[in-house]
C-alpha cells in the first residue's frame, strides 16, 4: 500500500471535485461541495487488511492450472473485507475452479491501494516477475475520476500497461472505474460530480484498451444498478464494496476470464 491513509487521498480529491464549480453551477453551490469534500475527509475508511493472502492456489489436484494475478487499486487487495474468500479475487478464483471444466487457481496480487494508472508500470513490472502469469485482471481508474484526472491521459496509461502486458503473452480482462454515483460516503451534488467523472474514465478506458488487445468488462454498466439498489454492496465505510459487492464484480468479471483462460491454454 502507498504511505498515505485512504481517507486523506481522498479528500485531497474530493477536493479537487469541489473545485469544479461549473457543476455547482454558482459559488454557493461550490461551498457546498466543499463542505462535503470536509465531511469526507471526517469519515473512517476501510483500510488494508495485512493478513489478507495475496497469494493462494485454490482448486483441486491434478485441474488445468491457472495462473491469475490482479493489478489495480484497492479492490485489486479487497480492502473493505477481512477474508481471502471474500474478496474479488478469492470469490473469482473459486468460481473459476467450479464444474467438469474447473481449473487449479493460483492467484496472486500486485495491487496498491490507492494507485492510479500511472502506479500500473512499476505494478506490471511486479506480475512479470517469475512465472509469467496466464491471465491479468486489472481494476483500476476510481481512483483517477475522485483526483479529477483527464480521462484521455489516464487512459493512455491504462492502454500502455495492457500492451506491454499483451506483448508478454498475458490475455488482459479490465474492469472499468465502476459506478461511482452509487457510493454513499459522498453526499449528493458531490456524489454526482464523481459519478460524472467515473463515467469519463470509463468511456475513455474502454477505447483505449481494445485499442491495446485487452477485453473489457463495464462494471459501471453492467453492476452500477445493484449497487445503487443495494447498500449491503458497500462496506462499512459506504466507498469500499463488502463481500456482496465483490461477489457482483465477480461473477460479472467471470465470462470474460474464462474466455480469456480458454485463450491463455492454447498458447
């Protein structure tokens, strides 16, 4: 994890997102987001669990092995829950192992919570370390539309990790920033203005890595609904998900890992 706490990251973003006025539409409405960026700030949020494994095989003896390894930001580690089982990673795992075609997953993680897009080199570096992994899942790009970062330049980071990635004969699955107006940390108009930029980062993440020869999978599109339907999808800190709200994430990341899996085994 970086050195600072997630609580002051994001803060210092959400007040960035104060500053975006033209939203507020008057100066009035600019203090108001400022005030809740201060409210955010007083919050307590879930932080990384140490004794989480970022490292597990899970399957049975003698399946087709899988080699998985997740990079991104703190959902990459499952920040917000205290179980390897519960986390994306973990829940994804096992049910890649599931049924007559389930395969032996190890899985393994380099993410950072807090990171950007442009912590994913130094993270791509890490998952090439040893043996080469089968298949990359990457979650990334929250953590860009709360600083406010220009989609098109986030992206072109994004799209530079999946080529080098691809190049390394990795198949790449990428779960978009995921539907940030579904949060319930942030209050409204500012849950709008983060929810608005999340949308940005998603719509310029997806052309940048087809571009790349990644896959993708919209999470805001495809789980953004049953968050906003669902608190228990949330952790306790309302920014974070919980167990059920990995589990939404996936199953909806699944078709798209054994499609690539099915790929990475002809290689």
């Amino acid at each position: 994890m970086t050195g600072r706490s997630l609580g002051g990251e994001l803060a210092v973003r959400l007040g960035k997102a104060a500053a975006v006025s033209l939203v507020a539409g008057t100066i009035g409405g600019a203090a108001v987001l400022a005030g809740q960026a201060v409210a955010a700030r007083n919050r307590d949020y879930a932080q990384p669990e140490l004794g989480l494994a970022l490292r597990a095989t899970v399957g049975r003896a003698g399946a087709p092995l899988l080699r998985l390894v997740l990079l991104g930001d703190s959902s990459a580690l499952g920040v917000g829950v205290a179980r390897f089982d519960e986390t994306v990673g973990g829940q994804l795992a096992h049910l890649l192992t599931e049924g007559p075609t389930g395969r032996r997953v190890h899985l393994s993680s380099v993410g950072v919570s807090g990171s950007r897009s442009t912590d994913l080199a130094t993270q791509v570096a890490r998952a090439l370390l040893g043996d080469r992994p089968d298949v990359a899942v990457v979650l990334i790009g929250a953590n860009d539309a709360t600083a406010m970062r220009r989609p098109a330049e986030a992206a072109a980071y994004l799209a530079s990790a999946v080529r080098r990635l691809r190049e390394a004969r990795v198949e790449v699955v990428v779960g978009t920033c995921p539907d940030l107006g579904a949060v319930r940390a942030v209050a409204p108009p500012l849950r709008q203005v983060i929810g608005w930029s999340g949308r940005r980062v998603a719509r310029a993440q997806t052309a940048a890595v087809l571009e790349a020869g990644g896959t993708v999978v919209d999470l805001g599109t495809e789980t953004g609904p049953v968050f906003r339907a669902d608190a228990g999808t949330l952790c306790h800190d309302g920014f974070h998900p919980s167990a059920d709200g990995y589990r939404v994430w996936a199953h909806a990341l699944l078709p798209a890992v054994v499609a690539a899996a099915n790929v990475a085994s002809r290689h």
